[in-house]
C-alpha cells in the first residue's frame, strides 16, 4: 500500500470523523446545525473543510456556513 494510502487508512481509523454529510450536531457556539457538504481528504491531502446549516427551533435551516471541522 502506498504510504499516502496508509496514512490517510490511519487517520481514519484513529480519528473519525464526526462530520458526515447529513449529520445533526451541535456546533460549539450551541446550536444545532445539519452538514452539508465538506471533505477531509482533497488529492492534495488532509483537509477538514465543511459546510453547514443552523436548525432553527421552527425546523427551518439557516443559510449555508463554512469553516474547519471542530
């Protein structure tokens, strides 16, 4: 297995990430937010790099945000 394979297996295995597409989490200001895109690896390598969208108490979703993974 080529080295950039291995590592990237590792980091998977030892770090999962909670951030999948479609997730519901609350985002560390405390509100609720669903993913909506994002990506932890790019051909370039390691990236955390994730869109999102607050769940308000009514059901409906903010506008799309953008950031790093926490």
């Amino acid at each position: 297995m080529p080295v950039a394979d291995w590592v990237k297996a590792l980091v998977d295995d030892v770090v999962p990430s909670l951030m999948q597409v479609g997730a519901e989490l609350q985002h560390p200001d405390g509100r609720m937010v669903v993913v909506v895109s994002g990506c932890r690896w790019t051909e370039g390598g390691f990236s955390n790099w994730w869109s999102w969208r607050e769940v308000r108490s009514d059901g409906t979703l903010g506008v799309v945000e953008s950031g790093y993974g926490w």
